[in-house]
C-alpha cells in the first residue's frame, strides 16, 4: 500500500510518497482501505518535528482522520462487516491507503452522505462539539464567539452553536470568510486583523458579552476573549497558531467568575477516543443526516500531492477542510 512518509523534518517537500507493506489488523482491530483523509494544522506541525505521534502510531506518517471502507476484519472483532463504509479520528498514520484501527474507535458513515463530506467531518465536528458542548457547557440559546470561523474547526463550530440555536459571533482577518460563515449561520462577524474584537462583541450583546469562547488562535486573543466575556463565560483553548502566551487581566477572571479551559483530541487515552467515536455517532452523524449542519470543503489533493495541500493550509487562505485523494473506490 503506499503511503506519506515524512522523510526528515522540514518544509512541505521532505513529504514522500512511499510504497509500504499492507498491514494486518490484530485482535479487536479492522483494517480500512482509505478513500479520503483529512488534512490538518497538526500534521504541518508533525511534519516539522514540532508535534510527536504518540507512542503506539506511526511516528513518520501523519493524519488524523479518514473515510473509507472495511476491508480487513482481525480476531474478535464484531461490529464491521467487509465492505461498510466507515470515517473516524486515529492520533496519526492516516496519509495512507491503508489503515488499522480498534474497531470501537470506528464509526459507519450515513447514506446520506458521500465520502468527500464524510472525510471532512470527524477532527472539525468533533473538535468542535467536544470543545463547545462537553468542555464548554454551552446550552441552547447561549451567546457564542468563534475565532478563525472560517477554518475547519470554526465551520463546524458556527453550525453546531446555530443548531443550538445560539446566537453565533466570529471573527476571522479574512472578511470573505465571514461572508461565506454567515451562509453556514454566522449571526455576527468581527473583521480582526489586528486581533482586536472584544469591544465589537460587547456591542454586539448590548453589553452582556458572550458565554462560552471557542478559542481557535490563542495567544493575544485570550486577552480579548477574557474581556468579551460574559459573567460566568467559559473559554475552551483549542488552537494555538496566534502564539502560546499572553498577558491577561486577571482581575477580569476574578470578578466575571470565568472558567478558562483547553482541550486536545490526539493524545487522550483509548476509551477517551472510543467516546469521540460514540459522540460522531450519537450527536453528529444525526444533524448531518438530517441537512442541519454539513462538511465544508475548501479543496481536494491526490494523496501524492500532499506537500501542495500543506503549503495550500500553511497559506492560511482556506475556507473550511482540505482533503486528500487516495484514489481507491
Ligand atoms: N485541540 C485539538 O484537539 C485540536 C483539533 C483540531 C484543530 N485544532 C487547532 O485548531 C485550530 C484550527 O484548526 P483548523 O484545522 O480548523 O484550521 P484551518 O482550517 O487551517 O484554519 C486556521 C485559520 O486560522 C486563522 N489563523 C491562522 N493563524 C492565525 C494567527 N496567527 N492569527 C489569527 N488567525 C490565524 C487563519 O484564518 P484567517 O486569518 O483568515 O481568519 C487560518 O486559515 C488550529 O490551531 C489547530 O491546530 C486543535
């Protein structure tokens, strides 16, 4: 089966496409023959040597998600028959054609939806609902801010928190992004390309601030959000691409009684990620049949373009997910 092997850390061309053996699934694992993975900010940082696989996944191959069909069952397993077709999060080696997973950390795509929306769902929708619902608490008709909404996270997020029939705010530096945002439920938007935005989302509220913070940048933007809080807000650090330190008035924090939180999927233990599966299945797979929130493609690479897919999200100009091709039907 070929693969995506990072020869050495480096820039988007130490990227190789190489041919590797076909593994076979131990007890309680099935083997998927991947159609499309996902690409995402991790496997750029992987790639330059910044982010390990964790211990027990390919160290040389990353991707984090997938949607394919089972084409191998090991000792033990129960839940796949050959040939369903199933998407999902693994902590890396998805940049594959192939690839061996516990089958409980599986989940079976609806009918409803092709493999393309598939392939970009598990890491944004779960990331996203996790983040917002689970760590953050948000409840149906809350006020929410979304950092970078047009990234793939944030896509997922505006259309969760509308479901929820919350009130959504976003902010992103690219104001073409926000137009397509308010397409997908996007209440208000908050050109910041300098990172300022806590005033506009005071006077959005009338003052009241937001309730819960899906923070996608970090850095200088948690000062904002501490500020565009409301009493008893809640921000849930989920990206870090603005920086990993920032000076906050805590004060603020104090007096708003605010809960600042994080949160990671990659490295959480197996039955953590088994429950990721359980929430795709029983939360999201739902309002994605039903048409009340769906996958947002930016655009779609071969497998063996991988390194022009890294550099397309490196250029921070996509709008939702990028995907990769392996070809296979
Ligand atoms: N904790 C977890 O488990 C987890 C899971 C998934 C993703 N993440 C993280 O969540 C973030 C979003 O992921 P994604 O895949 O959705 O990203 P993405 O689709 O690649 O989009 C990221 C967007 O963020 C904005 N951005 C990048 N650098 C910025 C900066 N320095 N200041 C302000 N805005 C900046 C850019 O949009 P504009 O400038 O046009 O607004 C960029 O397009 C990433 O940091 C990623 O690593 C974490």
């Amino acid at each position: 089966m070929r693969a995506v092997v990072i020869r050495e850390p480096g820039g988007p061309e130490v990227l190789e496409l190489r041919e590797l053996p076909s593994p076979s699934p131990p007890h309680g694992h099935v083997r998927i023959r991947t159609r499309y993975v996902g690409v995402n900010r991790a496997d750029l940082l992987q790639r330059l040597g910044a982010y390990p696989a964790p211990a027990g996944v390919p160290r040389d191959i990353p991707g984090l998600e997938y949607v394919g069909v089972v084409d191998a069952l090991g000792e033990g397993t129960r839940r796949f028959q050959i040939g369903e077709r199933v998407f999902g999060l693994v902590a890396g080696g998805a940049y594959a054609e192939q690839l061996v997973v516990h089958e409980d950390e599986v989940a079976r795509v609806p009918a409803s939806l092709s493999d393309e929306d598939a392939a970009a769902v598990p890491e944004a929708f779960v990331t996203a609902y996790d983040a917002l619902v689970v760590r953050g608490g948000l409840q149906p008709g809350e006020r929410v801010l979304v950092s970078a909404a047009g990234s793939g996270v944030g896509t997922a997020a505006v259309q969760i928190a509308r479901a929820l029939g919350c009130m959504v705010i976003g902010t992103s530096r690219t104001a073409s992004k926000l137009e397509r945002a308010r397409a997908l439920g996007l209440d208000v938007a908050i050109e910041a390309q300098d990172g300022v935005f806590a005033k506009a989302v005071l006077a959005a509220t009338g003052g009241a601030g937001v309730d819960v913070v899906l923070e996608l940048v970090g850095g200088r933007y948690v000062a904002e959000d501490v500020e565009a809080c409301a009493s008893l807000g809640r921000v849930v650090l989920v990206g870090l691409t603005g920086g990993r330190g920032c000076e906050l008035d805590l004060g603020t924090v104090l007096r708003k009684r605010l809960t600042l939180t994080g949160t990671v999927l990659r490295s959480r233990p197996l039955h953590e990620k088994i429950a990721a599966a359980r929430l795709l299945e029983r939360n999201l797979v739902p309002w994605l049949s039903a048409g009340r929130v769906r996958a947002c493609i930016d655009r779609v690479f071969p497998l063996a373009e991988a390194a022009a897919a890294h550099a397309h999200v490196a250029a921070d100009a996509t709008f939702g997910k990028v995907l990769l091709s392996t070809g296979a039907t």
